[in-house]
C-alpha cells in the first residue's frame, strides 16, 4: 500500500500554480525527507497527500483510494499533517485535551483513549505540561504538543513540517528517536525540512524540488552528492559532506565514522 501523487497539479484561487504535474509514490514503511528552496512546492505536495490542498488536475491515491471525492477529515484518519507552526493547529485549553481531542472525536472506549495518549505523550517527551495550557508552553514545546496530537490519531502516514525550526539538540534527539519508534510502530514519516543534517541522519530516501516540480529523487549519498541537484533545488550539502568536498575526498561521504575511515 503507499502515497501515490498521479500527475498532480495545484493552482490557487489567483492563478497562481504552485505545484505542476508531479509523481510520486511513498511506500509502507518508508521515511522520506522533502528537501528544497522555499516556494519550491514542497508543503504544497505534502498537504495534497492528506487533502488539505486538492489538486487542480491529476489523482492522489492513498493505500489504493482515490481522494478526490473524500473528505479531509476522512483522509487524515490515514495521514497525519503536523503544521509547521503549532498555533495553526493548537485550540484546547490544556496539553491533554488537545492530544485527546481526536481520539474523543473518533469516539473510542475511554481506555484507547488513554492508551493514545500515553503513546502521543511518551514519544514526544511531554508528560509534564499535559495539565498546562499549550499557550503557557515555549515555542518548540508546542510544536512536540502538536506532533503527540497527531501520532494520538493513530494515522498509518505522518508528515512533519519543519519540525527541528527552534528545536535544540535535546528536541531535535526526542524527533530522532521519536521517528524510529513511529517507523518500528509501522508508521510511514515523512518530513518536509530544510535541516539538511536532520535529512540525512534520518531519512533514507530524499526528494529533492525545485521549478514546482521533483527533481531528484533517491538516497542521501545520491542527492547530496549530486552537485547539479544540489545547486538547482537550491540546499547545502550536509557538513560532513561539504568538508570531505573541501578535503577532495570521493565516495559521497556523509557522516562523520566515513570521513575519520577515509582520512
């Protein structure tokens, strides 16, 4: 079963197209890093993938179900979409009503929903802030409140929206750590980022856009290692790859184990 995007296109109301004839499948169990400029189309493909954006020609199908005719709320029964912002998606007055809110609204025996929010809360690391207003909570602390909300649904797809923006190094272990939980859960993640170094530690497939449409498409040696696809999708070639370049060392070198093993 998968995320397929079937020569898909999405115009706004002005005019404007955003995302032109784009294809893509995302399998079962797959982690897959969106990486690209801004206004590249990146947010704008994802949110079609849980209809949040309906596209203007083409097909989006999930797990063999064609989205045009469904609802956006029967689709995120499926796929999870944690915004970019957390006030875009926060409205309950404490921490636990909102990982709660849609567990209730699926009105599910009060044991399952305790039991999704339990799940929501340990992988985010929150259990402290469940009785506080998200409102009364930092920033990157809202964003973990957010994400618990989604993984409380229980969807078979997450995609992340820029979840390491004002995470530090703890937030952005917990993210880690969280992802491989979800995929080992049978969760698909997907990420829309512009942290390269997040890309690369925790993806295994990139998909590199640029001109509204995909341009590369493959593993994180094969993007980042690509110097035409990284010039046109407009991102930096992770640190570790940037200093074995520098060092004129071959062998698209990524992380840190390969470059002490090649020097």
């Amino acid at each position: 079963m998968a995320i397929e995007i079937k020569n898909a296109s999405f115009a706004y109301p002005n005019g404007y197209v955003a995302i032109d004839n784009i294809n893509i499948i995302i399998n079962d169990g797959e982690r897959v890093a969106i990486v690209g400029q801004n206004g590249a189309g990146k947010t704008t493909a994802a949110k079609m993938m849980n209809g949040l954006n309906r596209p203007s020609e083409g097909d989006v199908i999930i797990d063999g179900t064609n989205t045009k005719d469904k609802t956006t709320a029967f689709i995120a029964k499926t796929v999870g979409y944690v915004f970019q912002n957390p006030d875009d998606q926060i409205f309950n007055q404490t921490v636990k009503a909102e990982i709660e809110y849609m567990p209730r609204y699926f009105k599910l025996p009060e044991k399952e929903i305790k039991e999704r929010v339990n799940y929501g809360v340990e992988l985010s690391g929150i259990e402290e802030f469940l009785k506080i207003n998200p409102y009364d909570l930092p920033y990157p602390i809202r964003k973990f409140v957010a994400i618990a909300a989604v993984i409380a649904s229980k969807p078979k797809y997450i995609i992340l929206d820029e979840p390491t923006a004002g995470q530090d190094k703890h937030g952005i272990e917990i993210l880690s750590k969280m992802i491989d939980r979800l995929q080992k859960d049978g969760v698909t993640v997907l990420t829309i980022t512009h942290d390269m170094e997040f890309a690369v530690n925790n993806f295994s497939r990139v998909v590199a856009m640029a001109h509204k449409n995909i341009i590369a498409d493959g593993t994180p040696q094969e993007i980042f290692w690509n110097e035409d696809v990284v010039a046109d999708a407009r991102i930096k070639k992770p640190q570790i790859g940037e200093l074995a370049k520098q060092l004129s060392l071959d062998g698209n070198i990524l992380f840190c184990d390969e470059l002490v093993e090649r020097l």
